[in-house]
C-alpha cells in the first residue's frame, strides 16, 4: 500500500512496501527553485533509501518546472546516484510534453547509463509506466 513519506514545497514522496517502490512526485511548485533547494530535495530523497527497502522508483516529472543544468547533473551523478546504486533495481521517469524538460532529465541519466546497474525508462504515460514495475 503506498504511503506519504515525506512532504516538501517541491515534491511528495510516497513508498509502497508491496513493490518496494519510492515516488517522487514534483509539482509547479519547483518553478520557483533554486539549485540550492533541488540539492536539499535530492538529498532528502536519498535519506529515505535508508529509511525504507527501496528497489524501484517511479519519478512523476510532469510538473517539474526546474531544469537540472549540467553542472547540477555532475552533482547529482556524484552525490545522488553514487548513493542508490546498491539499491535501486529500476527506475522510470514520466515526463511532460515540454521537450527542455525531457531532453534535461534524459541527458542527467544517459551521461551514465552504460555504468549503472539498473534499468532506466522513460515514460508519457503513467500506467505504462506503472505496468513496466509488475
């Protein structure tokens, strides 16, 4: 059963025990972030892998107003993926129809995905998303 784990300005997180699977759902809010503010995000969220058996992520990005620019992604590779590594089995991304937003989320994992041990998608549609976990 999915549960609210943490509530931020930004984003909710959620964790379905079930699945072992973390959500994180950005909203508007995030137009009005900083980088500052996404780093504090991102490292609350990798704070609840200790926290919680998490295996499988669902990232809802639709509403995400904040674009991750370059340097941003160097710091989240380092600090946020290096992190989740052990953990994470699967991760899928629903993504908006504004294609900077999409081309900033895909460049953020692709620069690595070679090297990563779990599975990335991408996703427009949210029950195909959802569909990929089962």
């Amino acid at each position: 059963m999915k549960q609210p784990v943490l509530t931020l300005k930004f984003c909710q997180h959620y964790y379905n025990s079930d699945k072992k699977m973390l959500e994180q759902v950005w909203t508007n809010n995030s137009e009005s972030m900083t980088t500052e503010n996404f780093k504090s995000v991102m490292l609350a969220y990798v704070d609840l892998y200790k926290q919680y058996d998490v295996q499988q992520v669902l990232v809802d990005s639709r509403e995400m107003r904040y674009l991750v620019e370059p340097e941003v992604q160097d710091w989240v590779n380092a600090n946020i993926i290096a992190v989740i590594l052990p953990y994470l089995r699967k991760l899928a991304f629903l993504l908006s129809s504004d294609v900077f937003e999409e081309v900033s989320i895909k460049q953020a994992m692709e620069e690595q995905q070679e090297d990563l041990p779990f599975e990335t998608k991408y996703f427009g549609d949210e029950q195909q998303a959802r569909d990929w976990f089962s």
